[in-house]
C-alpha cells in the first residue's frame, strides 16, 4: 500500500532528536526553528517527558473514560493552577481540530444558538466546524459547506464586530490569540478587551484559539493574558504534551456539565495525560516563560538590525519573518545548506519561527548570521 499523497515533504529523514536538534540517518543534526508545527514545547525527547512516558507505558497505557482517572484531575489542577484558571473545568481530547469542535459544540448546547463569528485568515483546523469558521475556502469539500452560520469579520475593527453582534443567533466569537497559519497577524489588547466586553453584552461566548499561540508560547502562558481578558472557553493542543496527540478545552464555571454532551474513546488517555503533566512541570521547574522573553528580546533585537527584512510579526517564540518576496527559495536553502529548519504560512513572503521554548540563545543566534549572509 501506498500513502495518501497529501503533503508535500522535504526530502529528510529524521533518525532521532535531542533538545533543539533533530538529526537524519546519516547523523547530520539540523536546528529545529519549526518544532513540527509549533508542537515541541520543552525540546525533543527531554528526559522528564522520556521517562513519565516509560513510567506510565510500563504501568497502564489505556483505557477508556468508563472509569475514575486520576490522572486526568491531576493534569486539570496543575493547568488550572499555572494558566491561571483554577476555577475552569478540562475536556480533554486528542488534536487541535477536535478541541475547537468540541468549543463550538458547547457553546451552541450552553446558548441554544447556532451562528458563530470568526476571522479573515483564521485557522482553527479542518474537522467539520473547525474548518467552517476557517477563512480558507480551498479546504472545504461539499459537504463542508452550509454546515451552519458563519460570519466572517476583519481583525481590530470593532464596527464590524458591532454589527456581527447584532445577529440574535450568535452563539460563539472564536479567535487566535495570535494567528498562526494565517500569518502572525494579531488582535491588539484594545480590541480583546473590546471583544470580551461585547460578548458578555450580547450573552454570546468567546472562544480563544491558543492551540499554537498558547502554553507558554507568547511569552505568557496564553497570548490572550497580554491583553488581560479572560474568555469563556479556551482551547489547546500543540505544546500541551510535547508531540504526544492531546488536546483540551478550558470552560468557565458558569457553562453546566451534562453526562454525554461531550465525548472522546482515546482523549485524556492515562499516556497523553503522563505526557501533559511532564510538560506543564518542566515549564515550572526550567522556568521556561522566562526563557522565551529573555530568548525572543534578544532575537528580536538581532532580527531588527537585518537590512533586508520588510516586518517582524508575533510575539515570544511564535515570530514571523516578512520579507518582500516569497521565502520560499530561503527555507529551502536555510534547511539544505544550513540545516535549519523552518516554517510557512499563508502569506507566501513570511518565513515562520516556532523553535522549542527551552532553547537557548547560543542555539539559536546562528540564524541571525545565516539571515544577515542570505539577505545581504
Ligand atoms: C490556531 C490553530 N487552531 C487549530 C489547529 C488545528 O490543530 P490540529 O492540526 O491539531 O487539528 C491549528 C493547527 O495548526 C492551529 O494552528
């Protein structure tokens, strides 16, 4: 049998990983600025993940959600804790897709509406009503379409959303702390504090998307605390669990719990949630968000002194590179020459930078003497 050809993929094969590197079958090691799409949080194979993976493998891998799970409360107390949301309950499932599903879902149960307002150039993943309030038409099939409501709004412009709001259906606003796919583009903390203060007017929920922006990734635990708001539902997934398939969904207090309204066979799994928990303590104990801000200050001072460089986008360790072509051509030569790796996004001249957030300054200047060379 044959893969579904659905990627397209450089031709490297990755043979193991340490930290910030990744290394191929021939031992060559290459940084990683990519994370695998933003999901390594605490570095590749880190010996407290490695060994909270053994230790639970060895002592039960699964099983389902019929049974009382320890594990899982454990998991939803250190993350209420150090999210700051200790009064929320967790859903856990298991992608990113399945966590904005599992949002919508329960935003239309909890407001018995059925209209959702979303973003130009969103990206919340491509499962039914993830991928309908996605500003990317080319991912639809037929069936996606007319699945329910859905209007699309530009980002910072309050009229709009005014106006949106005044649609009596809305159930849901759903927005990326900062948008990932779409091109690091951001709500500003005025608009944020803008959007809460109109959903809680209209009863309508807001939903914030930190699946790639959260978990450390922006500097502070969400992107969304930047701005000092505090939404009714908030999804995760990428870093959660550093590669191993998670994600989860943060609820308000005030949204009521029904037995079977939400489900999942593999979420929460006792592996994800050893896998979690490994992450959520190494971000404690290596004081991780400091090394993201002290790391990013100083990589966005190197980056500002490249000539070459259009615009500098994000924030923390989630940085977009804007250049006034398409970079293409300069990831291709980042990852064969100097085996870097990096990201893309929609808009085709932003070249994307989502390395592990332990990573050290010494291991990442490097690219900014590749850049300076490569741009001059
Ligand atoms: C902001 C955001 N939401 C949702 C998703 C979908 O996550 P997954 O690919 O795990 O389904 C992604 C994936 O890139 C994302 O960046």
């Amino acid at each position: 049998m044959e893969l579904f050809d659905v990627y397209p993929r450089y031709s490297v094969r990755l043979n193991h990983a340490k930290g910030a590197y990744v290394f191929d079958d021939a031992g060559q090691a290459y940084l990683d600025l990519y994370g695998g799409h933003g999901v390594i949080s605490i570095g590749h194979t880190h010996p407290r993940y490695v060994q909270a993976l053994s230790e639970q493998l060895n002592r039960i891998g699964f099983y389902s959600n019929s049974v009382d799970m320890p594990i899982q409360d454990m998991l939803a107390e250190k993350l209420g804790a150090q999210s700051g949301y200790p009064d929320y309950r967790l859903f856990l499932c298991n992608s990113g897709a399945e966590a904005n599903e599992n949002a919508l879902k329960l935003a239309s149960f909890h407001t018995g509406k059925n209209t959702v307002i979303t973003y130009r150039n969103s990206f919340h993943g491509r499962t039914a009503a993830a991928l309908a309030v996605t500003d990317n038409s080319k991912l639809q099939a037929p069936i996606n379409q007319n699945n329910f409501p859905v209007t699309f709004i530009e980002l910072n412009q309050e009229a709009a959303l005014e106006q949106a709001l005044d649609n009596p259906d809305v159930c849901a606003v759903i927005i990326e702390g900062i948008q990932g796919v779409g091109g690091l583009d951001q709500p500003t903390p005025g608009y944020l504090k803008f959007l809460q203060k109109k959903c809680a007017e209209h009863g309508v929920l807001l939903i914030l998307d930190e699946i790639q922006c959260g978990y450390a990734r922006s500097g502070k635990f969400f992107a969304h605390q930047h701005a000092g708001i505090r939404p009714d539902i908030i999804t995760v997934a990428k870093g959660m669990a550093n590669g191993f398939p998670i994600g989860g969904v943060l609820i308000q207090p005030g949204i009521e719990a029904k037995h079977g309204m939400l489900g999942t066979t593999f979420g929460g799994n006792q592996l994800a949630c050893a896998a979690a928990i490994s992450v959520l303590d190494t971000l404690e104990e290596e004081a991780v968000l400091e090394n993201v801000n002290s790391v990013s200050q100083k990589l966005l001072a190197g980056l500002e002194n490249i000539p070459g460089i259009l615009r500098i986008k994000g924030q923390g360790l989630m940085l977009g590179v804007e250049l006034p072509y398409p970079v293409k051509e300069l990831r291709s030569k980042l990852l064969h020459e100097h085996r870097i790796f990096t990201g893309s996004s929609n808009n085709p001249n932003l070249l994307r930078i989502l390395p592990p957030l332990t990573i050290t300054w010494q291991e990442i200047e490097p690219l900014l003497h590749v850049l300076k060379t490569e741009l001059s």
